[in-house]
C-alpha cells in the first residue's frame, strides 16, 4: 500500500470488519461470563441464557421457531451439516472405501458393501466450494449426484430443477445468491415448486428436502423462511459484520439430520462441542444489526454499484460484467478484463491501497479458472483477469471513483505488457 494512503476496501463478500456495537455485546462472554453453558451453576445458566436468546433473536428475523436454529462454527459447517446430515441419515449407506479387501471379521461373518438406497442429490452448477465437495464426498458415498447449469446470466431456471427429479431425489440445494458473481436466485420459486410436489405426489417418507446456501445475504435479502419456502437455510456471521467462527443453520422442525460432530448433546444433540457463547451472542446481534438497516442498505449499495459499473464498462475497453446486469447482490460487481491476469490487477491495486479479489476468498489460491465464471461460458481469453468488488457499510461516491481511475491506469499498463491483443 501507498504510504499516506487510507485503505479502500471492496473485498465484503470474503468478509466483513466487526460491528463496534457487536464487539460490545461480545465482551462480557469473553470477560467475567465466561461460563460453560452445559454447566448447572450461575456463571453456566448465565451463558446458556445467553445463547437461548441469541436464538430467539435469530429466530425472529429468520420467521421460524428458536429450536429450528442451530449454531456452528460457519457458513461451511453449515453446508456440511445441511447436505450430509440429510444424505448420511438415510440408511443403509455404503460404508467401505476399499470393498474389494472386504474379508472376514473376527466372528467369521462375511464383510461387503451394503446395498445403497441410491438416494439422488440436485446442486447447481455454481454453488460454494462448501457444497461442491461435500456433494463430491456423498457421490463417492454412492449417492446420486446432478448438477443443473446455469444460463450465461448465471441463474438457475427452475425448470430444469423440476425436470431433473426423480422419484429418488432427496435432497436440492441451490445458493441464494452466488458468492463470486453475485447474481441472485430463484428460491421461492423453486421452493414453491417443490412444496407443491410433496403435496400432489409424495409420502411424509419421501418429501423432497431443500437446502439454500444464504451465507452472503445476511442482512442484504430477506430471510423469511416461510417466504423462501425453505427446509434448511446456511448462515455465516463474519459476512454481516459479525465474527468469525460462528455460523447459522436453520433446520425446519421435521428434518432429521445426522450429527457430523460427535460428542455431547449440544445443540439438541445435532452439533456437539462446548458453545461459543461470545461468537453465538455476536452472531444474533450482527443479524439484528444488519436487519434494521436492511433495506437503506440495499438502496444505497445499489446506487453505488450502478455507477461503479457504469463508470467501469464506459471508460475501459474490452471489459465486461459478469453475472446478471440488475438480479444480483446490490454490493457485487464481477468484471472480466480481456488479455491480462487478474492476480496482476489484484496487486497493483494493493500497491495502491485498494482491496479487492479475483473470486471466492475459500478459493483464491486456486490457478485453475473460477468454476463459477467457466459455468458462464466465459471465454478462456477472458477468465484469467476477473475482479470481484464487493461493496459494503464504509463504502463511498469518492472511493468508487478514485478505483476507477485507479484500476483504468492499471488496465492500460498491463495491456502495454502483454503480449495478447
């Protein structure tokens, strides 16, 4: 960075400073209330108190029952607990890695694969690393997996959600809104189609489950559970200006999942582990937080970001914006710039105080093309220099205008270097 030069940061989507009146709420469970919320003593009936409001806090913005919340350590665990813990509790499983060293135990009983309800997953194509490889994991597993491409926008059609189940399916999950290109989602829609579905043809056994990934929305979309139409719903607090560490996952009352930690019976016994009590108590008041000034926030950023883009597609050549032009995040803006290499951009912007990312921060070290933007049909000439700039609270006017000059005179040295033309 520059020297005299205030960072400008436009890198929210990776994640969010903490809140200053998130930090206070947290400190007294970080302090003197630093009790283990499993214990019958004051200092441990205080913490689980503490923990029980944060989750009817939670509750109440999500439009569901406090005991249909559940705490984790992430976005990622909340995937993870999402999709496997419905898939892992069908049984029975195939349980062997090797089957062909299947030999006799100790008893003299015959070892073998077990026979496979074949129960069949549906993701998108563009879905966060967190469900990509768990879905990858439950394919190996011998669940059958289908993965729905998206349009050159980047939305799902619902419709070919529709045509891809089979009397099979299980489980559909569906990002509400992507993490790279920040096109959002169809998910009531799909949901009421899928609520009709379990009405008109299936047993209380074979409902279909659906599962969105809303870790980039908190405190930007809506997050009414009966409205979305939603089974399970994935929640991360440091992308709301809250800490990191602490996730969410709603689970409608019916859904039977699997533990994927073991241990106690924390979280009514679907996620073991002593709470955190600071990060859980940060978590509920980021959300609150970010859900009172909601809907400013989304006309403000909005605003911003249609003259941050353009400004960028009118003063700089041979770019272009990826993702869908209006149904996206107010505070996303994914740009391809024609002939250079994004992690070029991506210093030179350091260099001058400016924070931004070439895709998903879980993703960044990766020198293969953003899965997000090859899904697209994005040229190969144009994949290798995309920049992500997510805007957020700090964001201004000034500081969008001073980027494009920035990134203009940065663009035009790169291609000067370059031997593509």
């Amino acid at each position: 960075m520059t020297k005299n030069s205030e960072l400008i940061y436009l890198d929210h989507a990776a994640t969010t400073p903490l809140a200053p009146e998130v930090l206070e709420a947290m400190l007294p469970f970080l302090r003197e209330e630093f009790g283990n919320a499993g214990s019958i003593h004051s200092k441990g009936q205080s913490a689980k108190n503490a923990i029980e409001k944060a989750r009817r806090d939670v509750a109440e913005i999500l439009y569901c029952e406090p005991e249909e919340i559940i705490f984790t350590s992430g976005g990622t665990e909340s995937d993870n607990l999402a999709l496997r813990g419905v898939l892992e509790n069908l049984s029975p499983r195939p349980v062997l890695s090797n089957p062909a060293k299947a030999g006799e135990e100790g008893n003299g009983s015959k070892v073998g694969k077990r026979e496979s309800k074949n129960a069949h997953l549906i993701i998108s194509e563009i879905e966060h690393p967190a469900i990509l490889r768990a879905a990858e994991l439950l394919k190996k597993q011998g669940i059958e997996l289908t993965k729905i491409p998206v349009g050159k926008n980047g939305i799902v059609d619902a419709r070919k959600i529709e045509k891809a189940i089979q009397s099979n399916t299980k489980l559909i999950s569906v990002m509400l809104a992507n993490n790279e290109i920040g096109t959002i989602q169809p998910i009531r829609e799909i949901g009421k189609m899928i609520r009709k579905m379990n009405q008109e043809q299936r047993t209380k056994n074979q409902e279909l489950i659906f599962h969105t990934d809303a870790v980039q929305v908190g405190g930007i979309l809506n997050l009414d559970t009966r409205h979305l139409k939603v089974d399970l719903l994935s929640l991360s607090a440091h992308k709301f200006y809250g800490p990191k560490g602490t996730g969410i996952l709603f689970a409608r009352k019916g859904t039977q999942l699997a533990p994927q930690i073991l241990g106690g019976g924390q979280e009514r016994g679907r996620r073991a582990g002593t709470e955190n009590v600071a990060g859980i108590v940060g978590a509920a008041a980021a959300l609150k937080l970010a859900e009172n000034s909601r809907e400013k926030e989304f006309a403000r950023l909005s605003k911003l970001r249609d003259y941050f883009v353009g400004k960028i597609l009118a003063e700089i050549p041979r770019v272009r914006l990826n993702g869908d032009s209006k149904n996206r995040l107010p505070g996303n803006a994914n740009f391809s710039f024609f002939g250079i290499e994004g992690e070029s951009i991506l210093l030179r912007l350091d260099f001058a105080g400016i924070a931004a990312s070439s895709g998903s921060a879980c993703a960044s070290g990766d020198l293969e093309p953003s899965h997000v933007l090859t899904a697209l049909g994005i040229p190969r000439e144009w994949l290798h220099g995309s920049i992500r700039f997510t805007l957020g609270k700090s964001t201004t006017k000034k500081d969008l205008t001073r980027v494009a000059q920035v990134l203009k005179k940065i663009v035009v040295d790169l291609r000067a270097l370059s031997p593509v033309e």
